[in-house]
C-alpha cells in the first residue's frame, strides 16, 4: 500500500511539473513585439522626416502607438501608421520636444496625413525657446479617406522654438476615444 500511496504522490508531482512546463512555454510563444522592422533596406536617412512609422524614426512620439493601418489606399499606402486617442481635454495635445530651436531655414512646412471618423480643427503650434508661441489651424471634414495636411511656418524661419504641437480636436472636450490614425510627419520646403 505505501509504494501505491508513494508511486501515485511522486506521478502526481510529475504531472504538476509538466503541465507546469507546458503553460509557461505557451505564454512565451507570442513575444511582445516592441519595434517594427523596416522592411527596405535601401533606406537613406532624412532628418526632415519626424516619424514614418515604417522605416524613418527622427522622432519618438509619445502616447502614439504604431499600428497595422486601417486603410492602405488612396494617398497612404504605408503598412504601419501611428495611432492616437486624443484625451478628455480641450487642450491636450500630442507634443514633439526638439530640446533645441528648429531650423526652419528651409523646410518650413509641416505636414502630416490624418484618417479619422472626428471632424473638427487640426491646429499644429510653434512653442518653447525664446519666441512667441505660433499656430496654424486646419480644418477635418474628410472623415473618411487619409487626408494630408499642411502648416506653413514659414514666417518663422529666424524664430527660435523647441516644440511643434498638434492639438486633434482643439478646444472640445471629448471623452477620450477619439482616434486618429496619422502618418508621415514630416517638414518640407514651401
């Protein structure tokens, strides 16, 4: 009876560790993929670009997740885009710290393509260093297809700012679903 008692004790400890085993292999068959491989390899850097979400990454932008896009037509035909969900406040805002004044010397436009289901006013804001904050407002009415706008800031060549902000839905208060789908971030010549 004891050699049954203890063949079954040490059969049950075996089969603890083994289905043991076995879960914790599953859970690290999905790794968490924390950056997306660019998929040319033939990519020459451009400082002009802030962020591609493919392959050109000046820039990290915070609370923006990149994402499978949810529609490669029209103008945007990129894999990955960038995913934003504008908060509660009227004035929150998604905001690129440079840490030094912007050159925009010669590539003075900013632009930047939106997909979103939430009309309302784009307004991308010069701030921070030793000028006068300065905004340029767009209107999203094309809730449907990828649009790109555009900002010039051209006046602002000899400014010196740090920031550049983009405020989705400037001055709603919302209730924090709103999303924006963005891509190409990038400043061009006017």
């Amino acid at each position: 009876m004891k050699t049954i008692k203890l063949f079954l004790s040490n059969l049950l400890l075996v089969v603890l560790i083994v289905v043991s085993f076995n879960s914790c292999q599953e859970t690290q068959l999905f790794p968490l993929i924390e950056s997306i491989p660019c998929e040319d390899s033939n990519v020459t850097p451009n400082p002009n670009i802030i962020n591609d979400f493919n392959c050109q990454t000046n820039r990290i932008l915070p609370n923006v997740e990149t994402v499978l896009s949810p529609d490669e037509s029209g103008i945007n035909t990129s894999r990955f885009v960038g995913k934003y969900t504008d908060p509660t406040g009227p004035w929150d805002a998604l905001i690129i710290d440079y840490g030094a004044a912007i050159n925009l010397a010669t590539y003075n436009t900013f632009k930047i393509k939106v997909k979103t289901a939430v009309a309302g006013t784009l307004k991308a804001k010069l701030e921070g260093g030793s000028s006068n904050g300065f905004e340029v407002d767009a209107t999203i009415s094309n809730t449907t297809n990828w649009v790109e706008y555009s900002f010039d800031f051209s006046n602002q060549f000899n400014q010196n700012h740090t920031k550049l902000i983009l405020f989705f839905n400037a001055g709603v208060e919302t209730n924090g679903t709103d999303t924006y789908y963005i891509d190409e971030l990038r400043w061009e010549t006017t």
